[in-house]
C-alpha cells in the first residue's frame, strides 16, 4: 500500500513521503499528516527480539512507503551506528516503580538525535528520488537542544545548507557552546534577541515567504525543515515507543497485551504525538501524560479545551520546553477535528491572530487518550534531588518534570499500571540546574567543574558530547533582531 500525505490545512493535495519529508512544510502553512496512521504488522513477541535498527525498520517502512527497502535500511544503518554510545541505542533504566526510557545515548546527549541522526539520510535519499537539483537549505529554530543535533546531522553532507536560530539567553550554556563551536563548511548558527516563539514564528513566516521562495530557486536553494513539523523527524520517534514496549515485554516487566502508560516532558508537542502514533499503530497505550513546565499552555489546554498563549513566557530550567506555541499540536487538533482541514485551519488563524483558540466539546472529547499535568521549578528540583538519594539515580531538568508528572497522576488518580516516562536529556546537558537541585552549594560552581563532580556522584562517564567542547573554538558569533531573519539567511546564502 502506498501511504500518501496531506497538509492540515488542506485535504485536496497528497504527497508521497519523500516529498513530504523534503518540502518540510505545506504550502498553506500546513502540517503534512498520513492519510491514515498504519498498523504494525508484526506482533509484539516478534518485536521483542527485534535489534532497534530492525524494529525502526518495522515501524518506518509502514509510513515512508515510497522508499526501496535497500533506502531505508541504508538511512537506518547509517543513523543508528557508533554515534550512539550503547548498542541497544534507546536503553531502558528502572527507577524506583517506573521505566525510563533514555534518549540521550547520541552524539548530542539528547532526544533530538533519536530523529535527527536519520533525517538527514531520508531527506538526501528524498532529494534522488525526486530528482532535485538545488541544494537543500535546513532552516530551523530550535529551543536548545534540536539546533545542536541537526547541525550534527548535517554538518558537511553534500548538496545541503544548515541555518540555525536559537533565542539568546534562553538556553543552557552546554546547549549554546554545543551550537557555537560546530565544525562543518556548510553550518551557521544565528542568536536572536527574541525567545524561541518568535524565532520559530519567524522560520514559519521564510518558509511561507513566495518571493523569498523565488529568489532562493534563482541561486539554486530550496528549503526544508530539520524541526518536528517535519514529517521526517516525526516517523523516527515512533520507533522508541514500540521499542520501548517490545523490551518491557522481552525483560518480563510486562505480560503480553498489558496495557502501559507513558509520560513525555513536553514542549513543541511533536515528542508526545510521536506516542500517540506509536498508539494507534497497535502499541497497548493506556494513557498518554503530557508533562509541562510553569509554561503550562499545553496543561491548561488539556483541562479547558482552551489553547491560550497570551500569558507571560518564563525562562525555566527546563528551557526546551519553554514554548509557547506548540507547533505539533496541530496534527493532533486536525484529528480530532475529524481530519477537517478547513475546521483546523480556521482554528490556527484565530492562534495567529488573536493567540488563543477553543476547540469544540465533540473535539474535547475526543482526547480522552491524554491527561496534562505539570511541574513548578520547586517540584522539579525536589524531583531531581529526592530521586538521587534515593537511588543514586541522576536526571536531567526535562526529565525530572516528566517523573513529578507521572507520580502525581499516580497518586491523583490511582492508576496503577506501569509508566515509561520518556527520559529526554543527559544530566551532563544541564549540568548547573542538576548539581544546584541535588545540592545548593554547588549553585556558584563553575560548569564545567561540575562536570568531574557529577562523573563522580553518578558513576557515569563523561559523555564525548561534553568533552568536545570543553575547548573547543567558538565558530559563529552572529547575531541578529527576531524581525531581520530573512536578512540574516540571505546574507548567509549570499542571495
């Protein structure tokens, strides 16, 4: 069967897979969604045997059905090699009653390099089959940790341009020297004055710019998207949630057809969306607990039906989830609509208009599947901290949010099934919010000395993302104001 793709925000146009991945996003502005999410076919005690490489072989091939089996296994093996410190690449660690899922094994000791490691495979794999000739310009903002990883991934591949925007000051000092120092003739890295809304806002405004379109085709550029609207970033995080099942049931954690829960820390919602795929393509998902911050724009949605981002923006210590506006929400807001692109459509020009949008009671009741909750800095803190002298066990901010999350929905509701909490991010990442949580006097510590302390409290190496750049050379030093973007990448661009 040949699965093809629609925009959000408009059901007339399909595309193939590949076509999808490459455009990144819609020509309305809209998401690109599969006309329908396929099922597995094979069951969970086959998967349970399965390598990871062979279970994302599983899962992709039912969305990216355009691409040969020789393509995708080629992008897989390729993505999921020793660039990852563990051969199993998504390993699971039981803490106290809950599994977490760690996702920070890659080169970029985060989540991002799950998707990221393969996308850039898919997407010059994608450019062959359809026969393009312009190079490829990646355009993408990103709130820490998804800048790092793309650059990673694209960082001196034939045939395609990194640009890179993040929000001055609104990420770690790790998350920014990991960005700062990328080697590769092909990457820039742009600071903006501005928080990560307005440098995500500003990439979806280049992307629908049609004069800015042409005179980028002029110069032989086209672009795409390394950012979760990208459908390419979305189908690879499925993989871990069948993964992660398949594991519970091969190490006796779990009886075949039990039910699980999963929480995900949860920003640009494409993390969480990826479980709900993961749900209906067979997987046994009770719940799906979405996890935020005191930026609680997505928990406040789950309890009202009301998406509201006019409130203020708080600079956590959770910064990838220091999001406003959800972009992968509205995958989720056009299913529930009954997949009307027109009803979802409309809801997105009262978000971009007026910052806030209700969606229907029939809709409401439509995300039975999801419950929202979330966790003050206090709470998250305490997370981190009650946690390690408890077991020794060290997480990241990210993390710590997911697991106050999934104890407190525990204890509130008295759902006692097993819970994955998706683990997103070294603690190495955030390393000063880390060691200050678990003790205050390491809050005036320098970062980089914490480092050999946290090695030492943990028992965990160093990862080699964090040696890098211990002394590396910083290599991009632009920046600019969030309203002279298209400035700044014609300038890279030389157009």
């Amino acid at each position: 069967m040949n699965l093809l793709y629609k925009s959000t925000r408009n059901s007339d146009k399909t595309v193939t897979a590949s076509e999808a991945i490459l455009k990144g996003l819609a020509d309305d502005g809209g998401l690109f969604v599969p006309e329908s999410i396929p099922r597995l076919d094979v069951t969970m005690d086959e998967l349970k045997n399965m390598t990871y490489q062979e279970t994302a072989y599983a899962v992709m091939k039912q969305f990216l059905t355009d691409f040969t089996e020789e393509e995708l296994k080629h992008c897989i093996d390729s993505a999921y090699d020793s660039k990852f410190d563990t051969e199993v690449i998504a390993p699971l660690v039981k803490v106290e009653d809950t599994y977490h899922l760690e996702l920070f094994h890659g080169a970029t000791i985060a989540f991002k390099d799950m998707a990221l490691s393969i996308l850039p495979h898919l997407l010059t794999t994608a450019a062959k089959k359809n026969h393009v000739t312009n190079d490829i310009v990646i355009l993408t903002a990103t709130s820490g940790d998804t800048g790092k990883a793309a650059l990673a991934g694209f960082a001196d591949v034939p045939g395609t341009r990194i640009i890179v925007f993040y929000p001055k000051g609104g990420v770690s000092r790790v998350q920014e020297l990991q960005m700062v120092t990328q080697k590769g003739d092909n990457t820039s890295v742009v600071a903006i004055h501005g928080n990560f809304d307005n440098a995500q806002s500003g990439v979806k405004a280049l992307f629908e710019d049609k004069e800015l379109e042409k005179e980028l085709a002029g110069a032989g550029y086209q672009f795409s998207s390394a950012n979760s609207i990208n459908i390419g970033r979305l189908v690879p995080q499925v993989v871990y949630y069948v993964y992660a099942y398949a594991k519970l049931l091969e190490n006796e954690e779990i009886t075949s057809g039990e039910e699980i829960n999963v929480t995900v820390p949860t920003g640009n919602f494409g993390n969480i969306l990826a479980a709900y795929y993961a749900k209906q393509m067979g997987v046994p998902i009770a719940k799906l607990i979405c996890a935020s911050n005191e930026n609680k724009v997505l928990f406040d949605f789950f309890r009202t039906g009301v998406y509201d981002k006019n409130r203020e923006f708080i600079l956590t210590s959770s910064p990838s989830m220091d999001i406003l506006i959800s972009s992968n929400l509205e995958r989720l807001i056009y299913t529930i609509a009954g997949r009307d692109a027109q009803k979802n459509a409309e809801l997105m020009a009262q978000l971009r208009e007026k910052g806030t949008y209700e969606i229907t009671p029939e809709m409401k009741e439509r995300l039975g599947d999801f419950v929202g909750g979330y966790a003050t800095e206090e709470e998250t803190a305490a997370t981190i901290r009650t946690t390690y002298e408890k077991t020794g066990y060290v997480m990241d901010t990210h993390t710590a949010v997911a697991a106050y999350v999934c104890a407190q929905y525990r204890k509130d509701s008295g759902d006692d099934k097993k819970c994955l909490v998706a683990s997103t991010a070294s603690p190495y990442k955030f390393i000063h919010s880390v060691m200050s949580a678990i003790d205050v006097k390491y809050a005036d510590v320098d970062e980089f000395e914490l480092i050999d302390e946290l090695s030492r409290i943990s028992g965990t190496e160093i990862p080699n993302a964090i040696e890098e750049i211990r002394n590396a050379d910083i290599r991009h030093t632009r920046e600019c104001e969030a309203g002279d973007m298209k400035a700044a990448v014609k300038e890279i661009l030389g157009v």
